[in-house]
C-alpha cells in the first residue's frame, strides 16, 4: 500500500509542472499582438537633397556595419623616387597613438576591394569644365579594380545621387553622364552627407574623391570645421581634385553669355569657352533659363560674404581641401587644364591599389570626441611613410 501511495505521489508531481507550462505556453486569446512593440519610425530624408534618395542603400551586395573600437589605419610607404614599396610584413610596422607604443592586431598587405565616392562639383563654378570632369571620371571609373564600388555624387545647390554603390561599369558610365550644371554651390553638405548617411555605413576600405574648387556658398546646415571632425571620426581616405575657378568666376561675373547654336543647346561665353546646355535633363547652367541671344549671366556684381568670388574665399577653400586630405592620409591633386584632370584620376587609382592596412585597439580609453594623434613608424631605410596623423574618438550612438 505505502508502494502505491509513493507511486501515485511522484505521478502526481511530475504531472502538474507539466500542465502548467503548457497552460503557460498558450497563447492569450484576443491579445495577438506582441506586448511594447514600437511603432516603426518613418525615416526622413535629408531637406537639401532635391533627387529621390533610397535610405536603404541598395548595392550590389549587403553592407555590414561593425561597431568596434578598432582603429585602422590605411598606410603608403614609398622609395626616394615615389615608388610604392612592396612586400612589407606586419614586424616592419610600428604605431604610436598619443607617443605610446599600441600593439598591431590587424595587418593586410592584400589589394582588397575600395568603396569610392565620387564627389563631383556641378556649380556654375564648373560650367566651363563639364566636359573635362565627366570624360576623366570615366576614365577613373575604367581603371579601377573590377571588385571595387564607386558610388557617383554631384552637387549644386542641391545634393543628386546618381547611383549608389556599384562595380557595374555600365550604371556608372551612364550616371556620370548625368552630371548637370546647376546654381549654387553646397560643398559642405554633400561631404557630410557621404560620410555620415553613406560611407560610415560602409565596413572595409573606402575613399572619397572630391572634384571642387572648394569654395561654398549655399550650405545651410554644415560647415568646413564640421566636415573635418567628422573626416577624422570616419577611416577613410579623402582624395581632393582641386582646381582653380577664380578666373573662370570673374570672367562670368563681368562678361557675358551667348548662345551660338540653339538647335545643339550649345552656349558659350565672350572669350570663346563652351558651355554644354543640353542632355537628356537639361538644365541651365545658370539660375535662370537661356533663351535664345545675349543675356546677363546672373551672377552677383560684388564680392559679397557668401558670394564664392572673392579671393578671401578662394584661400579658405583651399585650406579646406589641404585639411580633408592631411588629416585622412589622402593628398590634394591639382587639375586646372585637361591633361592635368586626367592625370590626378589615374594616380588617384593607382593609389587606391598601394596600401597597407593596420588596425589596433587604443592601450587608454579616452572621452568621445577627443582627438588622438596617430604616428606610424617603418622599420626601413630610405622610405616615405604616408598615413594619417590623427584621428577623433568616435560619439557612441543616441549619445551627444
């Protein structure tokens, strides 16, 4: 009897936990919904972008995002006679972050693909060299790697994204052939949109080349100082294509247009230069339409603050340029004839096949926002080392 009562019991016991999780593991009728669920937020775009933006990227293949403390650091090391010195192992490098020692625990000396933007200036800055940038773009394009994306900007006033990144030569061919002149110049906004919307979503190499004179005269909500900040928080290289306006400016600023032939939608200025106005988005290359004749150009009469024609505002474009690119390890080409333009495009992609990637974590843990100075060290004779100085310690996310 005693057998069977202990036997009942221990039926008993094992029977009721098991009714209870399976009572628990139903669902709650007329309640299907998961409990706290956010609404999912509609995600805005950018005010001073006037083309259809995609937030979503759509490329090729998936972009990962990595958030880490890992800091790399892209490296040139080159002979007395600017050669890319190959064939360099991880025991050559040394970093110091802030003069202290920092152990490498990342090394490649492989070429692995680039994401590249391509930043063209499309202001009235540039009417006289569409031509020009669009055929040494697509000569940039061509040398290239086949596994390297390219992503093609241009900008006014206003920011046009003319396709994200791809290493489909075709969809780019045809997006730098899109390239329009336009009114107003927002350099600053359009650097900040690649690095933060774009390419700070991007994990592996990547590099911003910037065709500009840099001079600026329409952003609203970036600045040069915000630009560089944020040039040094993202690893990538920055590669300006500067060439010089300031001619080209005054002369618009006090001759004047005349449309040669208007069946070809040609235009061209008193000294002879040729102004494309036609394509299949035409658009004028000043802020008003070109009808047939001789008209004014537009352009202001004086050197007002903001005006992109005075040479106070030439220098500091300059400096701004010199900035971006000393800061991120990249180097300022100069393109002010054809040949030149031409030139800076190949060795830019040339360039982007030389590299040596380092990566440590810091020894010391410092505030978001403070600036590191960064100094890498070759364990050879006779050699240049070309890589970033510094960089800006990383706001984490939501925060300030």
């Amino acid at each position: 009897m005693k057998k069977y009562s202990l036997s009942l019991a221990i039926a008993l016991f094992c029977f009721v936990p098991v009714s209870v999780f399976s009572q628990a593991s139903r669902p709650i009728p007329g309640n299907t919904k998961k409990a706290n669920k956010r609404p999912e937020e509609k995600k805005k775009k950018p005010e001073f972008v006037n083309d259809v933006i995609d937030e979503s990227i759509e490329t090729d293949d998936e972009i990962i995002t990595v958030d880490t403390d890992l800091v790399t650091v892209p490296v040139r090391v080159l002979d007395r006679q600017g050669r890319f010195v190959s064939g360099l192992a991880k025991a050559d490098f040394n970093i110091l972050e802030d003069k202290l020692p920092q152990e490498i625990t990342y090394f490649s000396n492989e070429e692995k693909p680039f994401t590249v933007a391509l930043v063209l200036d499309m202001s009235y800055s540039s009417t006289f060299k569409i031509d020009e940038i669009q055929q040494a773009a697509l000569t940039f394009v061509s040398e290239l790697r086949p596994n390297d994306k390219v992503m093609v900007v241009s900008f006014d006033e206003a920011l046009h994204i003319l396709c994200e990144p791809t290493s489909d030569r075709k969809t780019l061919e045809q997006a730098i052939i899109k390239t329009r002149i336009g009114s107003g110049t927002s350099v600053y906004q359009a650097v900040d949109f690649v690095i933060n919307k774009r390419l700070a979503k991007v994990n592996g190499r990547k590099a911003i080349v910037l065709f500009t004179d840099g001079v600026d005269t329409t952003s609203k909500e970036s600045d040069d100082r915000k630009n560089l900040r944020d040039a040094m928080e993202l690893d990538s290289l920055i590669y300006p294509i500067r060439y010089d306006t300031f001619a080209d400016v005054q002369a618009i600023q006090s001759g004047r247009v005349i449309i040669r032939d208007p069946q070809t939608q040609t235009t061209t200025t008193a000294n002879g230069s040729r102004i494309p106005t036609g394509g299949t988005q035409p658009r004028s290359p000043l802020s008003i339409p070109l009808p047939t004749g001789t008209i004014g150009t537009g352009r202001p009469t004086r050197s007002l603050p903001g005006s992109g024609t005075s040479k106070e505002e030439y220098a500091r474009a300059e400096k701004y340029l010199d900035q971006m690119a000393q800061r991120t390890g990249g180097r300022v080409y100069e393109a002010n004839n054809p040949s030149t333009l031409a030139r800076a495009f190949s060795k830019i992609a040339s360039e982007l096949r030389e590299f040596y990637s380092l990566g440590y974590y810091p020894s010391e843990e410092k505030a978001a926002g403070k600036r590191r100075r960064i100094k890498v060290k070759v364990n050879r004779k006779k050699v240049a080392v070309k890589a970033r100085d510094s960089y800006v310690v990383k706001r984490k996310k939501g925060k300030n």
